[in-house]
C-alpha cells in the first residue's frame, strides 16, 4: 500500500489501548542505498502545538520547545506502528511504553 | 534526516543545477509485516493542494484540463535518483524528462514566445 | 572595492519604500498638519527598516535562500500559501497606487489626465521587466530615484529651524486632533515599514551573488540605503511643514503636495517635483511587480532571474506580466490612485504580523545562518517590531474609518 508521507503529518495516532497518544509530527528516516527505509515515528503530544504547526510557525521551534521539555515527544520504532488504516494510525504498544525522543 | 524538516517542501535541483520545483509530497510503501520504505517525492500539482483541503485537489485537476499541458498522473521521482539532501535536493535526473518542467514549457511556447523579446528555448 | 557598487541595491529599494507616492503623501500631510511633530515616526521606521533589511540581505548571503524560499522550507505549504494570498492582495494594491503615482506625475506635466496615462505606463514598466536585467533595473531606478535629492534642496530654502527639528525626532503628543495624528503616525510606519521591500532586498542579494563575504558590505548597504530613503522623506515632511502650513494648505490632492517644492524653488520646483514622483513611482513599481513574481516562483520553486530570458523562467516572467496588466485596469476605470494609496497603507499595516513573526524564526535558524543567526540586539528589535506591527494591525483599519 503506498501512502503520502505529508498526509500523514498531524494525524491522530491511538495507543494499543485505544487511547490518544498525540499526532504524528516527524518521520525519521536513513538512506539505505537506493530507497529510504522509515526508522521511526515522532509523536507530539501536544495538540494545540502540533495542530498549529502545520498552519503556522510552531514547526520550526518545535525542536527547542521539546528540548526544554515544555511539550513532550516520542519516538515510535516503525515496527510498533500500525498504518494499516492510514487515517487511524495505532500502536502495537501501550503508551506508558513510549520512549521520549532525544 | 527527517522527512519533514529535510526533504518536503525543499527545491529539487537535477543534474545541470537546474531548479525544478519543490518537493510537494512524498510516497511511502507500506507492507504487511516490512519496514516502509519511501520510493518517489511528488512534485507540484495536485498533492500541494491536498495538503490545504482535500476538494481544491479536485478543483486544481478540474482547471489543469481546461488549459495547459494534459497530465494524467502527478511528476513522481524515484527515491533512487536522490543524490543528496541538504540545504537543497539534489536529483540524478534531467528535468525535462521527467515531466516536471511540463507547465514551464507550455507557458514558455505557448506564451512567453509569442510575445517579442521572450526569447525561444529552441535555441538551444 | 567593487561591492561599494551594491550600494544601488540599498538605494533602490530604500527610494521604493520611502518616495513611493504613499510615504509622499503622509509625509506631506503629517508635515501641512503637525508641523515637524511626527518626524519620530520617520525615524522609527527607518531604524526598523535597517534592521529588517540587514536581516533579509544577511539571510540571502548566508545561506544562499531568500526570504521565502525559507518561508516554505521551515513552515510548510499551507502556511506558504495563506502569507501569499496576504502578500499578492496588499502588494497588488501597492502597485495600483504607485502605478497611479506615475501617471498622476504625467498628468501635471502634460495636462492628459491619469486615466490615458496607465496603460502606457505599465506597459513602459512590463518592458524594463522584460528586456532589462536585474542590473539595470538596480542602477537605473537609483540613479533617476537620485532626482529626488530636489527635496533635500526644497527643505533647506525654505530655512527650518534646526533645534525644532531635532527635538522633533522624540515622540510627543499633539494638543489637539490627536485622532488624525494617530492615523497619520500609523501610515507613515505603515509606508516605510513594507514587507516586499524585504522580500525584493533578499531576492536582490540573491540575483546580485552575494555570499557570506558580503556581510560587512550588506550592513553598510541597508544602514546607508534606509538612512537616505529616510532623510529624504523627512525632508518632504518639513517642506511641508514650511511651505503648506504657515498658509493652512491641506494635501488633499496630488498638484497640492507640489506646493511644498514650488514654495521653496519657483523656477524648476514644479518640474523637479513631477519627475521626483515620476522615478520614485517608477522604481517601486518594479520593485513591487518583482517582489510579487519572485514570491510566486521562490515559494513553488520555479526557476527566476531577472537576468534569464522570460523564455527560460516562463512562470516568473507570467506572473509579473499578468500582475501589471492587471494593476492598470483600476486606474483605466477611473479609480483614485490616492484612495487606493490610502487603503493599501493600512491593510499593509494590518499584515504586517504576518511577515515580521516568520523572519523571528527564521533568523535564528541555525541551518540557515549557522554562526550568523541573529545576535540578542537584532533580536530584541525584530521582536520589538513585532510589537509594533501588531499595535499597528489593530488600530489602522479602525483609525482609518475615524481619523483618515
């Protein structure tokens, strides 16, 4: 199935619980040669930020503001995502198992 | 390198450093149990439109028929013809082959080169 | 020693931010109503000017991107596209005034009235755009834009007393009619404080190959330039000042505002004045006309240069085609070019938060600027203009309706 990456960006994504962890904000990625393999998703669990950030200047401070850890992110490995529904994006894991993102 | 901060929206150059629009989407694949791989950025048309409202997608096709060049599907790039990502994109690529340069050269020749003194692509 | 040459650069953009027929005309009427009162409000806008400018030629030289392609690389297509529509509405009116500028200036030289004059002229302006190259446009509009020098002269003859002047420089309240001198201290920021001027300057440094060896000479180009766009406006305030309101004399109407040059040089004040308003409005127009198309094609990536053949930036030279077509079509209705000047000013002052708050960001961006980010001083102005363009966005629609 081929989905758009910037379709994705602001999406709500559901915890294995199905409660709301945040919206989908980053996608880090590594070239592997000819393609470029997804490595993990980054998730803001501010919605009032990430909701903004699309339409106005929040993205490109976002990175200070999560390093001052006045809104906190997560990295969510590709193996532990479920796009199956690309509008409904679901974890495989439970939210108390998110990892902060550097 | 983050697809959002790194890649869209940025200006692809191709081979003769020649500017060829801006990285407007980007395809990944997805399999069942595989990791997803990102195989081509879109450029222009369409998917820029999607991002600010689904229906001025349909607009957009909608006005693309009336004039201009006829395009079924939307400029897609293989992820393979990425040489680097920087400030910039650069691409392994000539860009008008690949469609890219489509609505530049129907204003061009449809236009600009009727008009005295726009000059002519012809030339060179 | 060649890079003193860029100093055009500066000037041209600074005449088309502060001689264009709106800075004239508030200029005109702040000094036929208040005397030297509002001067500070020049002085302001200069100072903010110089920042910005700096700001946008540094960003240009650095990193190679101007001010909108960074715009759409840091905040996305969506928020890209909204400033556009803001931008191409405000700029477009700007247009249609400085359009009207320079066929009003034909109209007090020939006698045919404005309404003949907008075709030919946009025409004359879609030519230079066409045919010329960026270093032409750059060294022509400044050095004909140098004519307007004559007002310094007009100042001067007319003998201003020097102290008054100085003391001028500090904001004071008037005694009374404050509501007027609100709306006129608003437009006078609201002229000098333009957004394409900044996008035109960044586009400029680009065209121009500036590269980080630049950064010393940018300084003194935007410090310079402003500085004389500033200087001369506040010369059109106190011959003003002097000429039109020892006599009571408002600047309703455009031969009005010649008044305050013929008061001071019979023989040639006419003349000097019409070919003044005639340059200024030229180069802004260009200056708009460019800034518009090089927002269109910086922002969807499409090649552009003024030093290309329209054939091979075919988008770029289409936008700035249709753009001063369509500019001529109000004026050809008959539509006051004055009128227009006035609500151009104020919904210029009203978007201007939406370009400021992106140069905050952008100007510390470490990708883009890496050791040449903004320092705590540029920093402390952007956010003060900031500030003021918000002030300046709710009070100038308002202020418009009471006091204009």
């Amino acid at each position: 199935m081929d989905i758009n990456v910037e379709l994705l960006l602001g999406t709500k994504v559901y915890d294995a619980n199905g409660e709301k962890v945040g919206r989908i904000e980053e996608f880090r990625a590594e070239q592997d040669g000819d393609s470029c393999r997804v490595e993990a998703y980054l998730i803001g669990a501010s919605a009032v930020i990430q909701r903004l950030s699309a339409w106005t200047l929040v993205r490109p401070i976002q990175r200070v503001l999560r390093s001052r850890k006045i809104y906190s992110v997560f990295e969510v490995r590709w193996q532990d995502m479920d796009l199956s529904d690309p509008r409904r994006p679901r974890l495989r894991i439970a939210s108390k198992d998110l990892r902060h993102a550097r | 390198m983050h697809l959002i901060r790194d890649v869209l929206d940025k200006q692809l150059i191709d081979r003769e450093d020649c500017k060829m629009g801006r990285a407007s989407g980007l395809i990944m694949q997805l399999g069942e149990n595989t990791q997803p791989r990102v195989t081509h950025i879109v450029i222009g048309g369409p998917a820029l439109w999607m991002r600010i409202r689904p229906g001025l997608r349909k607009l957009s096709t909608k006005l693309a028929h009336l004039w201009g060049p006829k395009r079924k599907e939307p400029v897609t790039i293989p992820w393979s013809r990425v040489k680097t990502v920087g400030k910039d994109v650069n691409l392994d690529v000539e860009a008008k082959e690949t469609g890219a340069l489509d609505w530049e050269l129907w204003i061009a020749r449809h236009i600009i080169e009727r008009i005295p003194g726009g000059g002519s692509k012809e030339e060179e | 020693m060649k890079k003193i040459l860029q100093l055009t650069l500066g000037i041209v953009t600074s005449v088309g931010g502060f001689l264009e027929i709106g800075s004239v005309t508030t200029a005109a009427q702040a000094g036929a109503r208040f005397g030297y009162q509002l001067l500070w409000a020049i002085l302001l806008g200069t100072l903010c000017l110089i920042f910005l400018i700096e700001m946008s030629g540094r960003l240009a030289a650095v990193s190679k991107h101007t001010i909108v392609d960074a715009m759409r690389e840091r905040f996305g297509f969506p928020f890209f596209f909204f400033v556009l529509i803001g931008m191409v509405i405000v700029a477009f009116l700007v247009l249609v005034a400085e359009l009207g500028g320079i066929s009003f200036a034909l109209q007090i030289l020939t006698g045919i009235r404005f309404p003949w004059w907008a075709l030919p002229v946009s025409l004359l302006v879609w030519l230079l755009m066409w045919k010329g190259t960026f270093s032409l446009i750059e060294n022509g509009a400044s050095l004909l834009g140098l004519v307007t020098i004559s007002f310094v002269v007009a100042a001067f003859k007319l003998g201003p007393d020097w102290s008054s002047v100085g003391s001028s420089l500090i904001p004071s309240l008037p005694d009374s009619d404050k509501a007027n001198y609100g709306f006129l201290a608003v437009s006078i920021l609201g002229a000098s404080i333009s957004p394409y001027l900044m996008y035109f300057y960044s586009s400029g440094a680009i065209e121009d190959k500036w590269d980080r060896s630049y950064i010393t000479m940018n300084r003194i180009i935007a410090g310079f330039g402003m500085t004389f766009g500033g200087f001369l406006s506040m010369a059109v305030l106190v011959a003003a000042a002097l000429a039109l309101r020892p006599k009571g004399l408002q600047v309703d109407t455009f031969p009005q505002a010649a008044l305050l040059m013929t008061t001071a040089l019979p023989r040639w004040g006419f003349y000097l004045f019409a070919l003044s308003m005639l340059f200024a409005c030229f180069g802004a127009a260009l200056e708009i006309s460019l800034a518009i198309a090089y927002f269109f094609a910086q922002g969807f990536g499409w090649s552009w240069s003024e030093d290309l053949e329209p054939s091979q930036d075919a988008r770029f030279a289409f936008v700035y085609t249709i753009i001063i077509l369509l500019a001529a079509v109000p004026l050809m209705l008959r539509v006051d070019p004055i009128k227009v000047t006035m609500l151009s000013m104020a919904l210029t002052s009203a978007s201007l938060p939406l370009a400021i708050v992106p140069f905050l960001f952008l100007m510390n961006d470490p990708i883009y600027l890496g050791k040449h980010r903004n320092g705590w001083i540029s920093n402390a102005v952007v956010a003060i203009v900031i500030l003021i363009s918000f002030v300046l966005a709710i009070i100038s629609i308002p202020l418009q309706i009471i006091g204009g």
